[in-house]
C-alpha cells in the first residue's frame, strides 16, 4: 500500500485526537484491536489480531526494492481471516502491501506468520534502509511495526494492545507502555509509525526530566554507544528546553551497523545504521544524524506535522535541521569552526538546488522530495536561518517563540496556508516574505547582501562551493547573537 492512501485516510481523524499518547477524547475509547504475538520457529512469528470492528482492509507500509517487488508483504505467509462468528473469511491480496476481504461483511480476525528474513536482501539500494523496516543483531529482532502488523488503517483512533508470548529472559524495548509482556499503543498511527526490539539484548536507559530515553545498540557498534548515550543526555533536554516541554514522555533510540550511515524517525522512536568501520571522523556525521533525528519528535514525525506532509517538508526537515544545527552548537557539541561549516553547509545545498531544482518552488519541492533533496533540506534551512537573522535583530526570543506557538497549536495537522499564516503572526510577515523571496532563486551575492547585517558573512566559488565567516557583532568578534541562543530571559 501507498504511503499517500494511508496519510490521507489517517492524519485527519487521528491527528484531530492528537498522536501523543491517549489524548482526553481518547478515555472513552474501546480497544480498537488486540495482537497476540508468538514465536513459531527461529526465523518465523505467529500473530493473532482481533479487530473491535470488522475490517475492510488490512495494510502494511509499501517499501518495493528490486529484489522484493511487493516489499515487506513478502515477508507475510499463511494469513487466515475470520468473521466475528468465527466462519473463514478469504482475504485476497491486491498489491502494494494491502489485503482486502472478499465480501462486505469485513474480516474481524487475522492469524498469520511474519517471517524475519528481511536481512536477506539490501533495503537501502533504492529503498528506505533497514533501519525502516527490519533486522536482526545479537539474536534480537528489530522491526518498524509497519512492517511487523496487519493493521486497520480506518479503525478509531483507539488503543491498541500487543500481548508478547516471548522466552522470560527477553526484553520488549519499544516507545509504547509496557505491563507485562503487554503493550498499549494510542492508536493505529502510533502503532504503525514506531520500532521496537524483541528479543535478549536489553537497552540502556536515561531518565531526563520529563522524557525517559531508551537506548539499545548491537554489540558490533557498541564503539559508537558511549557517545550516543552522552548526547542522548544533552540533546533531548536541551530541546526540551528551548520548546518548552516534550511531546512524549518515552523515547527509543535504536543502533546498528549497515554498508551506509543514515536514520529513520519514527513518532517517538528513532532507529540509526552506521557504516564500518567507523572513524572518529564519522562522529560528524552520525550525531548530526541523532540530533536532528531527535528533533523530528517536535517537528515532523511527531508534534508538527503537515496533513500533506508534501508542501511542507521545507520546513519538517529544514527546519529540523537547522534547529539541530543551532541547539547543538549551544549545547557545546560543537565548536565555532564547525558551526560555521554546518552554515556554509545550508548555503552550498541552496546553491546546488538551484542547478537541480531549477524553477521548483520550496512547497512543490516535497512532492518529490528525493529528487529535489537539496531545495528542501537546503533552502529550508536557508528559510530557517534568514528568519531567525532577521527577527531575532528586533527580539532574540521572538524566533524560539514562534516555534514554541506552533509546537503548542499542533494537535491540528498544518496546512502550507495555516502554517505560514501562524508564522507570519508571530514574526510580523516576515515568514511568508522570506519564503518568497527564497523561492525566487536569489543569487549568492544577494544572500549575503542579506546575512551580512546580522554578522554572518559569505563566500562562494561557482555553485558548489561556499565558506562562512562571523563579523564582528557587539564590539568584540564573536559568533552571532542569534545562533549563540542569547535570550532575554
């Protein structure tokens, strides 16, 4: 199944009851569905699903790669169906990861095997990477419950229960409530859009003020683990801080190692794969990679969120990153050279996405977002950073406060029109004008005509290449006011 039918039958229903944890609306709730999961063999699960309401349909994410053209479908066998009264029901399976039952009456219970034979082929050549789907490390496995549960993507916005029958010593290290052996997701959303490990490796755990983080790495990239653990004590409470609160008061991190280093964010859950061997140098990478991850627990995967998450992707991944970029910095995870490599950075991905992207606005950009990846990380984050220039020169708080207003306003989905119009209000217009004047295409030298009033100057050679430098501000020279977090309260 298409990730595009899934958001456009969900985000409206279930947003509307809010994605974190059971919302007030939900108390009244019935249980939407109960799993049963059992281990059938060494390689094999066998899960039970009970639906409180007959479903129509029955779906996993849809992630094809060439040598799994169905994707993470190929995975599912021996999948029975039932009525309520117990008579069998045919469920035929129509592409694209989805099932439908034969007749109109709907399927009220499903017993099938999921077999954990993901690691067989590569996902990350022209796919998502296992970190989206499923692996195994330490006689552990890892899965994204979307790729893991037949789910009812049309049931309320109810809880939903896992009952897990594993060995006594194994551990169910995932975001959800856990009692027992049982956990409680908030609805199907939430279900689907997190990972979660079953198995004997047993996590690390970090409890912040507010939000208890929950690490788990396979033992080949422990190497990297004690630098995660020290950032996974720093970054998320310094998020906290600048919003405000968290969104969750759960948190899974989830490492292990893969050909290529990348990450996939969940709603409250994050699974990260890193290259070996690994360097001191890739730290560069794989904790800008951690925290912009984290990030998207505000923005993007989890409390802002765009109910055509297309036109808005400038902002749920520029924004992330130039955030994490900021708020690191401050934290004192890097240093003022790297700084200005990571602004120099936002502005040669601009530059490269005008030759990509040429004509392609920054809403449009998200539509294809693989193609115009430059225009959406690059000139999101050149949005990000001219804005927070620009009004943090009347108010340095006025910046952080417009993210904490949309942080707070988010129980409803934003459309590209209500997301601007709530930035403009707290910014003066000034959201709307610079996303317009960004999405005209300026030249290098008119950019840095326009940064270098607030202390950031810039240098580029041809299109790919860009250098920054901090001007003297405040009589002495020192990193800009509005990147070094300085507030008047």
């Amino acid at each position: 199944m298409k990730l595009s039918r899934i958001l456009g039958n969900l985000f409206l229903p279930i947003l509307a009851l809010g994605l974190s944890g059971c919302a007030s609306a939900q108390d009244n709730c019935p249980t939407a569905a109960s799993y049963l999961v059992q281990i059938q063999d060494a390689d094999t699960f066998r899960v039970e699903a009970d639906f409180s309401s007959p479903a129509s349909q029955l779906d996993l994410f849809f992630f094809p790669i060439e040598e799994r053209p169905q994707g993470q479908a190929e995975s599912i066998r021996n999948l029975q169906g039932f009525s309520a009264s117990g008579d069998v029901v045919q469920l035929d399976y129509i592409g694209e990861g989805a099932w439908k039952p034969v007749g109109e009456s709907g399927v009220s219970r499903v017993i099938y095997e999921v077999r954990a034979d993901h690691d067989e082929v590569d996902w990350g050549i022209g796919g998502p990477g296992k970190d989206e789907v499923a692996t195994r490390f330490d006689n552990s496995f890892f899965f994204a419950g979307h790729a893991f549960f037949l789910i009812d993507y049309d049931a309320p916005a109810c809880p939903i229960t896992v009952q897990f029958d594993v060995p006594e010593d194994w551990h169910i290290t995932s975001p959800w409530k856990l009692e027992d052996q049982t956990i409680t997701a908030a609805n199907p959303w939430n279900l689907a859009q997190n990972a979660f490990v079953i198995g004997p490796a047993e996590p690390a755990r970090a409890e912040l003020p507010g939000l208890t983080v929950d690490m788990l790495a396979s033992s080949d990239a422990k190497v990297i683990s004690d630098g995660v653990s020290e950032l996974l004590k720093i970054v998320p409470q310094t998020y906290i801080e600048y919003f405000g609160s968290s969104p969750e008061d759960k948190y899974s991190v989830f490492l292990f190692t893969d050909t290529m280093s990348d990450g996939g964010a969940f709603q409250n859950s994050f699974a990260m794969r890193i290259a070996t061997p690994i360097s001191p140098a890739d730290k560069i990478t794989w904790s800008h990679t951690l925290g912009h991850e984290i990030m998207h627990l505000w923005i993007g995967a989890g409390a802002i969120h765009g109910a055509d998450p297309d036109e808005i992707y400038w902002f749920t991944e520029g924004f992330t990153d130039y955030l994490t970029i900021k708020l690191m910095y401050q934290a004192g995870l890097m240093d003022e050279a790297m700084l200005k490599q990571r602004i120099a950075n936002i502005l040669r991905r601009y530059e490269i996405a005008k030759r990509r992207s040429p004509g392609i606005s920054l809403a449009d950009a998200g539509t294809n977002k693989g193609e115009n990846w430059e225009l959406v990380y690059g000139g999101g984050s050149l949005v990000a950073l001219l804005l927070d220039a620009t009004v943090s020169a009347e108010s340095p708080d006025t910046f952080r406060d417009m993210m904490r207003d949309l942080y707070k306003a988010s129980e409803t989905a934003y459309t590209l029109t209500s997301l601007l119009e709530r930035m403009n209000k707290a910014t003066f217009g000034q959201a709307s004008e610079i996303v317009r004047w960004v999405d005209s295409h300026p030249q290098a030298s008119e950019i840095r005509e326009r940064l270098l009033p607030f202390g950031v100057d810039m240098t580029t050679f041809r299109f790919d290449e860009a250098y920054v430098e901090f001007t003297p501000c405040k009589e002495v020279s020192c990193v800009p006011g509005f990147l070094a977090g300085e507030h008047t309260e």
